[in-house]
C-alpha cells in the first residue's frame, strides 16, 4: 500500500522528522501520523470532558418546577 508524496514541502518536513528522530521515512511517516491522530482523540476527550462538567453543573441546579413555552420562547427572541 505504497503512497507517493509530490508535494516539496511534506516531502522536506517528513525527511526533516525522519533525520532528527533517526528515524526511516516510513518510521517517520507513521510517527507523524499516529501523534497526529493522538493529539485529536486527546483534544476530543479533553471537549468532551469540558461538556461533561457543564452537563453536570447545569444537572446540579435546582428545578423551579416553571415551564417554558413557546410564548416563553417567542418573548425572549422577540419572535
């Protein structure tokens, strides 16, 4: 599953990781690759967790029992 890389600026970025790593193009390739998804699933997780204590905080708030409606709705947009 050979890929080919024509573009002079990620050609010269992973021979660049690959010589300060001491690394082969493919190692460096797939380094770059795996931190690359890593740092996404971490930011993922770190969204998540941020929506999660938000949930939780506005969970923790005391119910008022009040309904809000459509009128409540269309009063507060000015609808």
């Amino acid at each position: 599953m050979a890929f080919h890389v024509r573009d002079p600026e990620t050609d010269a970025l992973v021979r660049e990781l690959a010589e300060k790593t001491k690394l082969g193009i493919t190692e460096a390739v797939k380094l770059a690759a795996s931190e690359a998804l890593a740092a996404r699933e971490r930011a993922r997780e770190e969204k998540l967790a941020a929506m999660r204590a938000i949930c939780a905080e506005v969970a923790s708030w005391p119910r008022t029992g009040l309904k809000a409606d459509k009128a409540f709705f269309d009063e507060m947009y000015e609808d």
